[in-house]
C-alpha cells in the first residue's frame, strides 16, 4: 500500500494542520491508545492492588440472632438463570 506524503497547511505562514493518509491517521490514533494503556497500566503499578481474607470480609458481614451470616442475595426473586443444556443446544 502506497501512502501518499504529508501535505502542510499553512495559516499566516505558520504549519496549522496536517493532511495525510487515512491509514497513516488511524496508525497514530492505534498509537496513542496504545499510550494510554501503558500510563494506565503504569499507574496501576505504582498502586498495587490489596487483598482480604475471606474471614475478615465476613467479620463484617451482618450476623443474625443465632450468630450465621445474613445472605444478601441481589438479584429479584423472579429472576432466573438460564443454564444451557449439557448437549451444547
């Protein structure tokens, strides 16, 4: 694929913008999310992520009366959940 050179616009004899090849555009957009992702990344190194054992999440869970964990389930008692057959159908 032939890319055609850059072309310059100029605006009181200064370069004010670039005209290339679509593919060559898109190349450079790739390119800076691709910078993005390496920031990101960088930035999540630089606070790492901190686990907890399950036992002290269910410290502070809510106990009843007799002392067993209240379930908290989420979903609405109407919902279902679709489970494919073991057929793969």
């Amino acid at each position: 694929m032939a890319t055609r050179k850059r072309e310059l616009v100029y605006r009181d004899g200064k370069p004010a913008a670039v005209i290339l090849d679509i593919a060559e555009y898109e190349e450079l957009l790739e390119r800076a999310e691709d910078l993005d992702d390496l920031r990101a990344l960088r930035r999540m190194r630089e606070h790492p992520l901190r686990f907890r054992s399950l036992s002290d999440i269910l410290s502070e869970c809510s106990q009843d009366d007799a002392g067993s964990v209240v379930a908290r389930d989420a979903r609405p008692s109407n919902t279902r959940v679709h489970r494919p057959s073991r057929s793969g159908r």
